[in-house]
C-alpha cells in the first residue's frame, strides 16, 4: 500500500503544472477581433448593400464579405466607424439567392468569429418575368388623353406605371401613376402619336434599385373603345378538353353557358392536372367572322394568367394567334384584338400559367366578337 501511494505522489510531481489546462491557454491565445451585429440585407440589380453594426473593439481595421464561390469584398474600417453601423454597398454580384459571411480583422490578421446573412440578389432573370399593367380602355378628354388600368390585386411589390408621351409642340412628357391608383391621365397629349410605358416593381422594402417591365409602345387608338358585337354562342358546343372537375359540376361547357356564376376548371380532386397540359376546343358550328375573343375569369383562386388561342377550320390544322395575358379580375370581360379579322369555324383555349399556385385553371367564360359592320 505504501508503495502505491508514492508512486502516485511521483507522478503528480513529474506532471507539468499546465496539463490539464493547456488547451485553454492555447485558444485563450488566439486573438478574436470584435465581430458585427444587427445586420440588414439590402437587395439591388446584381449588387446589394450590408449594414452592420461594427464593434466598440478598436482593434478592428478592416471587414469582409465572402458570398458564393469564394467571392469576396473588402473594406477599411475606421476609427470613426467604431460602435456606429456602417453600410457597404457591395457591386457585380450574380443574380441568386446567397449567405455573405461577415468577418472582421484587426491590423495583424486575426478574424472574427463568423457573422451571416441570407439575401437575394436579382438581376436580368428577375427583370425579364416582370410584367406590365393592362389597359383597359383609352379615351380622349379635350386635349388629354385618359388612361384606364384594370385593377391589380395582391401584388405588394408594384410601385406604379410611368407613361411617356409628346405633347404638341413635340416636348416629351413623363407622368407616374401609383398602383393604387388606376386611371392616368397625359394632359395636353399629341393627337395621333404613340405612347410609351412601363410598371415598376420594389422586390422588397429595403431594396436599393427599382426594377421595371419592358417598355411598351403603343397607339393608343387601339384602345379607344369601340362598339363590340357578341357572337351568340346558343348553338355553340365543345368538341374537346383536356379535362374537367366532377365535383360541384365544374364541366366544360360551363365556359360557354352565358353565366360567369359557372365554370369550367380542370380536374384537381382525382388524378389532378398539371401545366402545361391544359385545353378546351370549341365549335361555333359555322365559320363566323371573328375581330376578337373575351374571356371572364371565375372568382377565387386558379385565375388564368396567361393562354394561347389557336384557330381552325375543319379541327385538324390550326394557326396560333399568339399568347395573350389575362388580368386577375372576377367575373369581367377581358377583350383581346386580333390584328386583323379572321373567319374560322373552332378555336381552342391553351392555358399556360395561372395568377397562383394552383395548377388547374379555370374560366367562366369564353367567346367571340365582331367590331363595327
């Protein structure tokens, strides 16, 4: 027993006095710079700004921002943005969705701790998917010229629409209306010239840049109101359809009835249906003069966004007249101008995308009209 114990206190005596702490003193070595707080992600068009509260700790020269891969910014801290939030405006980032690693460094090297935060940056893809508001009519008044926008509902991102124009004596004029707001009215307007327009968007509250739709460049004699001559659709029919609701008789031919209380949506309750593989060809039983179509969205949700309209004589060969867009309003006629009248027996109804994520569209209504003699 005698011989254990003083093996014991030999060893104790040969143990270096730091061994049970010198992982502790060998971090307690390295030197951490204050790191930042309170971080704020601003989006712009292929930049972005990152405010951050920088530390009370005074040995903090300089701070970076590495995002993606192994991108980074740099920039001098000084002394007079201690303890004060600095913003950094951070140029030529790729469009996409990134978390930026913040650290900062003191004159010898040392870094911070981590700090982070997740932001998108937008950019030509973002820009390209932006669309502009629909004109609902234009009329003359004196000499302005009104300009009607069918309602937008829901979009919080939409700041307003920005319309170009000449006015008599050839001076260009520029008028901003809001969102909210849904008449703009060009005083003292140029008859007989085109105007110019295009909606801007705000992604977010603190973005840095505006973004908007293409510009538009249209006469607006086009969209003066004319007198519109419904084609009867008594003895109309639908020849075929993708697919069609069962519950609460959501079928077809509710697209054609005359009641925009009705209709047609494609099949969710069973097997649902899916874009881009929706449509509904209709037979107007002879061939009819045709300078335009309408269509009535149904009420709630699965709203048609934008579609196609095809064109046939005999239901076998088809001409596209072009994608159009539909705007998100309950129940309303929405008339789209050919470019030039047509004659054609069926048409048929390509819905491509919806105003949400339903993947079944639906329509209340759908038809046909002349313009004049």
């Amino acid at each position: 027993m005698a011989v254990l114990i003083w093996t014991v206190v030999l060893l104790c005596r040969c143990t270096p006095i730091d061994y049970y702490y010198s992982d502790f003193l060998e971090n307690a070595e390295k030197v951490y710079p204050g790191r930042v707080d309170s971080i704020s992600f601003k989006p712009g068009y292929k930049r972005a700004a990152i405010k951050s509260l920088i530390s009370t700790d005074s040995r903090v020269t300089r701070l970076k921002i590495s995002w993606g891969l192994n991108e980074t910014f740099e920039t001098a801290i000084n002394v007079d943005d201690i303890a004060r939030y600095k913003e950094i405006l951070i140029p030529n980032i790729e469009e996409g969705i990134y978390t930026f690693d913040i650290r900062t460094f003191d004159a010898e090297g040392n870094q911070s701790m981590r700090a982070e935060i997740f932001g998108r940056v937008y950019g030509p893809d973002y820009s390209g998917n932006l669309n502009n508001r629909i004109i609902e009519q234009i009329r003359k008044d004196g000499l302005d010229l009104v300009v009607n926008w069918i309602p937008e509902s829901g979009d919080t991102t939409l700041l307003g629409t920005e319309v170009a124009y000449l006015t008599p004596a050839g001076d260009s004029a520029k008028v901003f209306t809001d969102a909210a707001i849904h008449q703009t009215r060009l005083p003292n307007y140029k008859a007989n010239t085109r105007i110019n327009y295009r909606t801007l968007y705000q992604p977010t509250a603190l973005a840095i840049d505006t973004f908007s739709a293409a510009t538009q460049h249209i006469d607006p004699v086009s969209y003066i109101p004319t007198e519109r001559t419904l084609h009867p659709r008594t003895n109309w029919s639908v020849v075929a359809f993708s697919s069609e609701e069962p519950a609460n008789n959501r079928s077809a031919t509710k697209a054609i009835d005359g009641d925009v209380a009705t209709f047609w949506i494609t099949r969710y309750s069973v097997n649902p249906t899916d874009y881009p593989n929706h449509f509904i060809t209709i037979d107007m039983k002879d061939a009819l003069q045709v300078d335009g179509f309408f269509f009535a969205q149904k009420n709630g949700d699965r709203k048609v966004r934008e579609l196609e309209i095809l064109i046939s004589q005999d239901n076998q060969t088809w001409e596209s007249m072009g994608r159009h867009l539909l705007a998100a309003v309950d129940r309303t006629n929405q008339y789209i101008d050919l470019s030039a009248r047509k004659t054609f027996r069926y048409f048929k109804i390509v819905p491509l995308s919806g105003h949400d994520a339903q993947k079944q569209p639906g329509l209340a209504e759908i038809g046909t009209f002349t313009v004049g003699n």
